[in-house]
C-alpha cells in the first residue's frame, strides 16, 4: 500500500527538481559558451585581421588568393583544428579586439603582441606565442639622422593602437623626438615618410624588412628596440607568466575550448617543424623564435 507524501515532502522534492534542471540548463549553458563546437559544425573558422596587404604576414592576390607567413601557418593550423575552410575579416587594427567581442569573428589572427594591457583591459585570451618581434627605426636614406638622439623635436610616424606607437611615444619621452602622428594603417606612416610628412617611422623589424622592397630609400637607425609596455602596465606586465613581445592568437575569454584546441594545434604544428619551416622560408628563423626561447622570461 502506498503512503500519502506530505504536501512539505513533496513541496521539497519539487524544490529539489527545480534546482537539479537550474543547475543542469546553466551547465548547459556554459557548454554552449564556447564557440568550438559551432565552428566545427560549419566547417569555417573566422579570422579577424587587421593587417591584411602587410607583406610578410598576409596579403590577398589579384586572383583572390592569400599568401603571407600567417596566412601559412593558419592553413597549417586549420587540420590541428578540424575545421576545413576559413574565412578572413578584414577590419583596422584598432577594431580587432571590439570585433572579435562583438562576435564578428572568431579569432584574431593578425601578428597581435600579447600584453597584460590587451588581457586585463580590453578582456580578451591570447594563445602562446607564435612568433616573437622587436622595433627599429626608419628614416629616408638621404635624411641627416644618423642615431636615435639626431630625432630630437622631429615628427615619429606609426600605427595607431600598436605597440610601435607606445615605443614612439617612449622615443619623445626620452627626447628622441617632438611629437607622434599615428596613422590607421601600417602603409600610411611609410607613406608620410616618402612625403615628408613624418621624419621617422617606428616599425616592427619584420614589417622594415618588406617595406624596403617596396621603398628601397629608408634605412633603420640605432639598435634593435625590445616591446615595452605602457607605464602604468609596466607592473602587471612584470608580474606575467611570460615573456612579452610575443605575438599570440586572440580569443573571447569565455571559449576556453577554443583556445585550448589553437594551442594544441600550434605545438603539434612545432612537433612536426611547419611553423619553423614557414618562417624559414621568409628568411625570419633563427633559435630565439623556437618554441622554448619564446615561452622563457
């Protein structure tokens, strides 16, 4: 014979029900968060970048196509994923990290330096380093500047939002120069240098190297310049568990499955030597891009 609940037992089992379905839908909710599984169900992963035509990273050809030593490493990176196409959105450079948390793409894939500034400011996740870069400055080849110090109260062209506009401002600070005119693009400072515009541009070494070919009239002054970061970052940066000036790949903080999978891909790509080999084959390898050296501090 069956024994009448009481409307208390029952009241509670029902409580009970209702916490277990809560628990179980915001779970389920979480599991959702993350965007790998939907990337993998439509087979295309979308690509932020904010330097596409910015020989040697990416760039698009007149038939369509893309070449560049990230575009070659993502297609590398693409079957570590298990995903079969992509698609690149291009966007200016200081609308990478807004689009990218704004769901307009799924990662940012754009030779980003990964920072302290970039992760506990503008709230996003970047995955370990997959190449490693440092500043030089460039002048006309028929311009007096012969050292840093010769740029004193002169004008330093860069990119707005990189790190080469903090190094700029740093170079004025210092008394290497007057002012800073950053532009929206990376072409746009070399393109004031060739004008007069600017006195200086401060570039990343890799970004120089191309540029020449391009503008064979600039030369770099002064030593290689290490990435720093903004003063009142100086102290978080400090306190990370890695080394800066490593460019990373860009993530919403929340699709940790995401980056787990594009770290995964970029230490199977090392195991079997394709990201040394691409860099190698734009003459950009040497140890200290290894995997270990740049994972050091």
């Amino acid at each position: 014979m069956m024994k009448m609940i009481s409307r208390r037992v029952l009241l509670g089992m029902t409580l009970g029900l209702t916490a277990v379905v809560t628990l179980a839908t915001g779970m389920a909710g979480l599991a959702k968060a993350d965007t790998l599984d939907d990337i993998k169900k439509t087979g295309t992963i979308k690509v932020g970048v904010g330097v596409m035509g910015l020989k040697p990273w990416v760039w698009q050809n007149e038939d369509g196509s893309y070449g560049g030593m990230e575009f070659e490493m993502l297609q590398k990176m693409l079957p570590h994923l298990g995903v079969a196409k992509f698609e690149y959105v291009p966007v200016e450079w200081d609308a990478l990290i807004p689009g990218l948390k704004a769901k307009r793409f799924d990662i940012i894939f754009s030779g980003m330096t990964v920072t302290e500034e970039r992760r506990q400011g503008s709230g996003i996740e970047f995955s370990r380093p997959y190449y490693f870069e440092s500043d030089r400055i460039a002048v006309l080849e028929d311009s007096p500047y012969q050292k840093p110090e010769d740029l004193k109260g002169k004008i330093i062209g860069t990119t707005v939002g990189t790190v080469e506009e903090m190094q700029a401002n740093k170079m004025v600070s210092q008394g290497w120069g007057g002012s800073v005119k950053a532009f929206d693009d990376f072409a746009a400072p070399f393109m004031a240098l060739q004008n007069k515009q600017v006195d200086a541009v401060v570039a990343d070494f890799t970004s120089l190297g191309e540029q020449k070919k391009v503008t064979p009239n600039i030369r770099a002054i002064g030593e290689p310049m290490s990435l720093e970061p903004k003063p009142e970052w100086k102290e978080k940066q400090a306190a990370a568990g890695y080394k800066f000036g490593g460019a990373g790949i860009g993530v919403r903080k929340e699709d940790a499955a995401l980056l787990a999978a594009v770290n995964k891909a970029l230490d199977a790509m090392d195991e079997a030597g394709e990201r040394q080999k691409i860099l190698e084959g734009y003459g950009l390898w040497d140890e200290s891009l290894s995997r270990e050296a740049m994972m050091g501090k």
